[in-house]
C-alpha cells in the first residue's frame, strides 16, 4: 500500500489543476448552449500538465494495488482532463472505464458517479462534433443517470446537482441549480447559471436577481456575469443598463472581441449605430481573421443605408470564409437593395452552390430574376423553394409576382392565397393578390 500511495501522490502533483482552471473548462466545454464561443478555449485546460506521466504514475499505483479507488478516479480525471485538450473519445471510454472500476470496487462513491457522468459528457461532444447526434444524446442521458445515481447516494452532493442542472434545461435546470445553492450558499456559479434559465423562461427580472447574487459572492470573477446580467437588461430594453454591463465586462477582460461585439449589439438596438460600428471595428482590431466580425459591421452599414461600406465588410468576410453561404445571400441581398440584380443573382447563386437545398436562397434568387422581367426563371426558383419548404410564404408570394408579370393571374392569385395562408400579415401578398384580382378582372 505504501508504494501505491507514493505512484498516487505523483500523479495528483502532475495532474493537479485548480478550481479556476475546472470553472474555465465548463464554461467552454461542457455548456455550449450557455456560453458563447469565444470562451471554449482560452484557460478551459491546466498548462505545464504532463498527463501522460501522470497516467502512468497512476497505473503503476493500480499495479501494485489493485482495489485503490482513488487511484482509478485520479488516473479517471488524467484521462478525462486529456481527452478535453486533444479532442480524443479514447481517452473518455478511458476514463470512463476508471470509473466503472472505482464503482465496482465502492459502489456507494457518489463522487465515482459525478465524474463519469462528466466523462460521458465529454465523450458525447467528441461525437457530437463528428456528427453523430444520436451518441451524443445517448451519453448525455447516462451523464444525467450517473448524477442522479449520485445524488440517490448523497443528496448533499452539489457537483451532482451542478452538473445535472447544467445538462437539463429549463424548471428541471432551476431546481437542481437551487439545490446546488441550498448546498452551497456562496455558489456564485450557480447563482449565474440559474439566472440563465430564468432568461430562457422570459423571467428577466429573476434573472437579474441572480445575476446581482453571483456578482456579490464573486466581485473579482465577474466577466461571465456581468456579461449576463446585460443580456437581461438587453431582453428588458433598458439599453443603458445593458451597455453599463458590457462596458464592466469589457474592463475586466479588454482582449476579448466577443464582448465588444456584444455591446455594439446593444448600441444598435438603441438606435447608436456610429457607437455599435466603432464597436465592431474594435472587435475587428482583436480578430482581423473572424469572418463575422465582419458581417455584423456590414449589417449596421446596411441599417445606415451605406450599402458601398457593408458590402466591403462581406466581401472581406467572403474572403476569410469562401464557404460560408449566409455571406454570400447577405451580399447578394445588399446588392439587390442597391438595383445591382445581376451582382445579386451572382451572389444567391453562390449560395446556393454551397447549399443547394436552402429555400430561402432559392426564394432571394428569384425575387432577383422578377426584378430583371425574367419571370421563368424566378417560377423554377421559387417552385424549387417550395418543394424544399411548402410553408414558406415567401416564394409563393414571388412566384405570384411572376405569373403577374407573365399576365397569368389565375395563378398568380392562387399563389398569393397560399401566401396568405400561411401568413395572413403578409403586406406584400395581400397587394399583390388585390391587383392580379383588378387585372385578371379586366382581362
């Protein structure tokens, strides 16, 4: 036992990670549904940790001692912990082997459940993002079983309630995130994540609420809530209160082109687009590679109405991103709002180059062609559209506009009555069918 405690002391000092380093992790790789891109990487993982030592140290301390949970639940976490840095699903089956060993051995470690819950997790989003959605949700449902396993054990065991109410959404999330607190008073983390259900719900002045409770526990952590507490401010209109918010988050971290983004957003909603521009330039100085940085400019150029200004921007975003197909329709809808058809059909067909079977680039590209008087080619775009979406309204509403100009108003009033019932606001539907009536009337 003596030597399988000295191989297990040397991995927790190669493997040891603080709770900031834990904290950072979840925010970027556990909840993508809560947090932004932007904090995926930066501190989600130790530097200076040599796991692979680590694992061996750990394994040498199983070797001698096969019974040693903490051995299985330490090597567990080396596992785990590298999975997360090198992407590997190896590493989590690793993991998760560990501590269906440790379980074997100590089939009341609540703690053993807790992090094989967090294994599979970590193993689903490996699948999730080779496109296998069916193993990731299979895992996250054995992550949710494993901490509830784990709170049956121990109903005090914050991380189960935590890490249950991050992957539940909704009354469920609020719950396990209330025990989290009823547990542990000064959880700020908690307080942060159950305000960001409460958004969800609409209930922002709860939200604020927490929010101000995180924000008190935690006064020198409060990038991400700040950063939240915005957003509900942003959801209620108090735009000022909003922008105060970003400005705080933006002084604790001024690096981050996320945020500056985010107040410029604010600023535009206000109705401050030079503000909500100097903003985005900010973010663009961060991020010159960041296509979307771009784009978002090019959108507040377009509110101005300088259409030379936010087609620069997307050309720029084009060329970081070629294959970004959005970019191209905004373009291609700029263009068009400019009476540049030609430049704008060009663009939509990009588009749809990229994603052939997007109705509403195939939608945009015919409006453009009925711009031009070519009234063919904007019926086979829009009857495309719709066999890939029979409830759009929108290129029923177009194809409608081309049989009015090819003088068919038999069809083109069927077509703006689909429109309408799908959308019975649609302004431009009910125009057109009132004068393909007046015409078809007269014909």
């Amino acid at each position: 036992m003596e030597v399988s405690n000295e191989f297990l002391q040397k991995g927790l000092v190669k493997a040891k990670r603080t709770e900031r380093n834990l904290h950072h992790c979840l925010c970027g790789h556990g909840a993508y549904r809560l947090f932004p891109r932007h904090q995926r990487a930066p501190g989600a993982v130790a530097e200076n940790v040599d796991y692979d030592q680590a694992i061996a140290d750990y394994t040498e301390a199983i070797r001698t001692d096969p019974d040693n949970v903490d051995a299985y639940i330490k090597r567990g976490e080396a596992y785990y912990w590298r999975g997360i840095e090198c992407d590997d699903k190896g590493d989590y089956d690793q993991a998760i082997a560990d501590y269906n060993e440790a379980i074997r051995i100590k089939p009341n470690y609540a703690d053993a459940y807790v992090k094989r819950g967090e294994a599979y997790v970590g193993r689903g989003y490996a699948y999730f993002e080779r496109g296998d959605t069916d193993s990731y949700e299979s895992n996250r449902d054995q992550a949710i079983a494993d901490w509830t396993k784990a709170i049956s054990i121990d109903p005090n065991n914050r991380s189960a309630y935590f890490s249950r109410g991050i992957y539940s959404h909704g009354d469920q999330a609020i719950a396990d995130f209330t025990q989290a607190i009823r547990i542990d008073p000064n959880y700020a983390f908690a307080y942060c994540l159950r305000g960001k259900e409460y958004s969800h719900k609409g209930d922002y002045d709860q939200a604020i609420a927490d929010y101000n409770e995180a924000i008190r526990i935690s006064p020198n952590d409060v990038y991400n809530y700040y950063y939240y507490r915005s957003q509900a401010y942003a959801e209620k209109g108090d735009y000022d209160l909003a922008i105060a918010d970003a400005s705080q988050a933006i002084s604790v971290k001024p690096d981050d082109a996320f945020k500056y983004v985010w107040r410029g957003d604010v600023y535009v909603k206000k109705g401050d687009y030079d503000q909500g521009i100097s903003d985005f330039t900010h973010a663009i100085s961060i991020e010159p590679d960041y296509a979307f940085n771009y784009v978002w400019r090019g959108d507040v150029y377009v509110e101005k109405g300088d259409y030379a200004r936010a087609i620069a921007d997307y050309t720029q975003a084009i060329s970081i991103d070629p294959n970004n197909a959005s970019t191209f329709n905004t373009r291609g809808f700029t263009y068009n709002g400019k009476g540049d058809y030609d430049l704008a059909i060009a663009d939509y067909t990009q588009a749809i180059r990229i994603e052939p079977n997007n109705a509403i680039f195939l939608n945009n590209r015919g409006a453009a062609y009925n711009k031009k008087g070519e009234y063919d080619r904007a019926i086979a775009d829009c009857t495309a559209a719709l066999r890939i979406d029979p409830n759009f309204a929108n290129p029923y509403r177009h194809r409608g506009d081309a049989y009015t100009g090819k003088g068919k108003y038999e069809q083109a009033i069927a077509d703006y009555t689909a429109a309408l019932k799908i959308n019975p606001d649609y302004a431009e539907a009910k125009e057109g069918l009132e004068a393909a009536q007046k015409r078809g009337e007269k014909k």
